[in-house]
C-alpha cells in the first residue's frame, strides 16, 4: 500500500521541492513530480538554478524513451508510473490519478488557505481508503532548527 506524507507549512512550494528532489535523489530513489502545468514550469527552471553546486538530473515526461529512462526526476502533468520510479510527489491541488502505483506519495502543502484547503480534502481522501498519513509540519521542523 503506498505511503502517503504530507509536508505542510512549506514557506515556498519550489525551494522546498528542489531541496526533497535532492534528498529523494540522494538517497538513490527515483520519483515523478505532479502539479499544475505552470508549477512544473517553475519547478524545471527551480531545478536548474536553485544551487550552484548541485545539479539534479530531471525531464519531462514527453522526452524520449531512453532520456525517461535515464532520469531519476520526471515531471508529469498527469502522473505515470515509470519503471523505477517509486516516488510521487504532488505540488498541485487535487489528487493525482494513479498515486497507487507508487510506493510513496509526498504532499507538499504552503502555508496559504487557498492551498491547505485542498490539502484536507486530499488528506480525507487517502484516510477514509485506509492509507497510512505521515505528518511532517515543516513550521515545527523551522522553529526547532532556529532555536
């Protein structure tokens, strides 16, 4: 059954995501970023200039067949399960179709109503099918580290 991770009070959705693209790479995973065409827009450009020391390796999921196969990041409109692939993670607003076939699906949510209203709804979803919900309050994490 996939496991589903909300990351709430994120201060900004893109920095945050090139920073748990980095970990999720780091760690030898591979995973399929989901959101809105214009996040996934951002986040291509995000990914190429967020450090001057990193590069993460990423396409777009229309790329050529061996270019999807080599990329351990894909961003997707409409998320796909690639072989290889076992992280979701989802900057848009709804659920994304086919989050099942992943192993982990990864919610990151800001800090506006106009994105954590959708977060409850999302989190009501995975609950009331049984998905087990890890909570990660990125503002506990924040005031902790700054302490």
């Amino acid at each position: 059954m996939t496991e589903v991770a909300f990351h709430f009070n994120a201060p900004d959705k893109l920095p945050y995501a090139c920073r748990l693209l980095r970990k999720v790479w780091a760690s030898g995973a591979r995973s399929v970023v989901t959101g809105e065409p214009a996040q996934l827009d951002a986040l291509d450009q995000a990914l190429w200039t967020f450090s001057a020391l990193d590069f993460l390796p990423h396409c777009r999921a229309d790329a050529p067949t061996h270019v999807l196969a080599a990329s351990p990041i894909v961003l997707a409109a409409v998320p796909t399960a690639l072989a290889g692939h076992d992280v979701l993670v989802n900057l848009g607003s709804g659920v994304p179709a086919g989050f099942e076939q992943f192993g982990r699906l990864v919610e990151v949510v800001d800090t506006s109503d106009a994105d954590r209203a959708p977060a409850r709804a999302r989190w009501k979803h995975y609950a009331d099918r049984g998905y087990p919900i890890v909570r990660h309050d990125l503002a506990l994490r924040h005031t902790a580290v700054s302490e």
